[in-house]
C-alpha cells in the first residue's frame, strides 16, 4: 500500500467520524479531498436599530436553507427508493455492486412498480373512493354526532380515581374470600350435605339417556359365490371339491335350511344341498372369491 493511500484512509476515516458536523454545515474539520464545501463562510453583519431586540437564531430554518440550497431535485429523487443503496455504494467505493446486491434491489423496484401498477386501476380506484366515502359517511352521521363533538346529546363525565380505587378494592376482595351462596329449589336426589353445599358441578351435572344403536349383521349369502366343499369320502378321508353357488330353491339366501344348487368344477349337472350354512358355520367349507 502506498504511503497517499494509507494517509487517504485515514483522513476518509476522519471525515466519516466527523459526519454530524458536516451534515449540519459545519465544514472547519472537514478533509478538503473529501469535503468540496468551503470551510470559511462569510458571514455579514446586519445593520440593527438600538430598540430592536437580539432574536435567537432558528436553527431550523438555517438547515432548511441549508438543504434547499445544497440538494437539487434530482439529488432527491435518487436518494429514495430502492436504487438508494446501489447508487451510495457506487459513490462511496467507486466501483458496481455485485450480482446479489443488484438482484435484491431490483426484485424490490419491480415489487414496488407493480404495486403502483395494480393501485392505478380503475376497479381498485372504485373501492378506495367507496371505503372513503362509506368512511365518510359513518363519521358525519347523527349518530355520531350525538355521541361525540359538542352537539353530543348526553355527554358523560369520566370516572372518579376515588371510585375506580373503590372498585378495584372490592374486586380484590372477593378475589380473596369468594362466598359460596346456595341455590333455593328442589334438592337432588341421592346427594349428600357436603354435595349439595359445593353446588353444581360441570361433570354428569343432569341426567343423560344415551341410545344405543346396534347394528344389525347381514346374513351370509352364498348365491354366486365361489366356494370350496369338504366332503367325506366312503373310505373316511376328506376331500375339497371347488363349485360355484348356481341358485336358491327354497327359503332366503342365508337363511337355516335354505336348499342350493352347487355346481361343480367337472359335473355336468348341479347338486343340491341344504347344509351349506352348517358347513361354513363347522369350517368345512369356504369362500375362494374373496
């Protein structure tokens, strides 16, 4: 680093602790490299009448002049908004932001375009005008009026601090010694002294009649259902045969003793059998359509 360049840095430094003073006008420890203001003002004297009073001076009117001599419109115009950050940055390092400090604040004067954009509108203008005036309308009513302002019909004087400290008082004592008082009526039946002395309670306080509603189980239908039999061969040994439920002659389908027709894989003709329900009650036969 070069020997100009550390001292510059210093002075920047300097400059930057200094800024209270510059920014109110007072530019006498200012760095001439960093400061283009002049630091000796000229100041005339004002010719005074001897019965004129010494005024103070308005420190406030000498900022404004201040600013209104020192900004132009276009200086204000940059210094709002979000471009405000990038165009400091560029003043101050004297070199371009980077991509994501670009980004955020271009994403930022897109959000604010568009939502001058969507205020412009005509139906958005509509509802700002309608609330303005329902607005309006509501504070200027009579009834407002009678409640507020000086043509109020029964203005209400505020209360005392002797009697919001009375009031308070009282609910801090019953906060303390809460006093139980007993309902007159009919007593309960089946309830003891110290029941009845508590008072009601919020748990089974009456009497509730609950229905229940049992839901009735449909009967088992074999009509149309792949089924497979057990049947006990003349030699004692069981064996499954697979068939198909063809009809019902007799009864409902489900229904104890209820005859079908099973036809089975390889007859040619059906049997018929009355024992279905018994056999699927005893495991002996089964559903294979499931």
């Amino acid at each position: 680093m070069k020997p100009t360049e550390y001292w510059q840095q210093k002075k920047l430094e300097h400059d930057i602790r200094n800024t209270t003073s510059h920014i109110y006008g007072d530019h006498k420890l200012c760095n001439p490299d960093f400061c283009k203001a002049k630091s000796n003002v000229s100041h005339q004297d004002q010719n005074q009448d001897d019965d004129s009073e010494v005024e103070c001076e308005d420190i406030f009117q000498e900022q404004s002049e201040f600013w209104d001599a020192g900004t132009s419109l276009q200086a204000q115009e940059d210094s709002r908004g979000p471009n405000w950050s990038p165009n400091v940055w560029a003043q101050t390092t004297e070199t371009t932001s980077g991509l994501y400090f670009d980004k955020l604040y271009k994403q930022r004067e897109q959000c604010i375009d568009n939502n001058n954009k969507s205020k412009d509108k005509k139906e958005i203008k509509e509802r700002r005008w309608k609330r303005k005036m329902s607005s309006l309308k509501e504070s200027n009513s009579n009834k407002a009026k009678q409640h507020y302002g000086n043509e109020s019909i029964q203005p209400e004087s505020d209360v005392s601090e002797n009697e919001l400290t009375k009031f308070m008082l009282m609910k801090i004592i019953l906060k303390k010694t809460p006093s139980l008082k007993k309902k007159e009526g009919k007593r309960k039946d089946l309830t003891t002294d110290d029941e009845e002395a508590q008072g009601p309670s919020n748990l089974n306080d009456h009497k509730k009649t609950i229905r229940r509603t049992r839901r009735k189980c449909s009967q088992l239908k074999f009509l149309g259902r792949r089924i497979s039999h057990e049947w006990i061969e003349e030699d004692n040994t069981s064996k499954w045969y697979s068939g198909t439920v063809t009809g019902v002659l007799t009864e409902t389908d489900g229904a104890d003793g209820a005859e079908y027709e099973v036809l089975y894989d390889g007859d040619d003709e059906p049997h018929i059998i009355d024992h279905l329900l018994e056999d699927y009650r005893s495991c002996s036969l089964k559903f294979i359509d499931l």
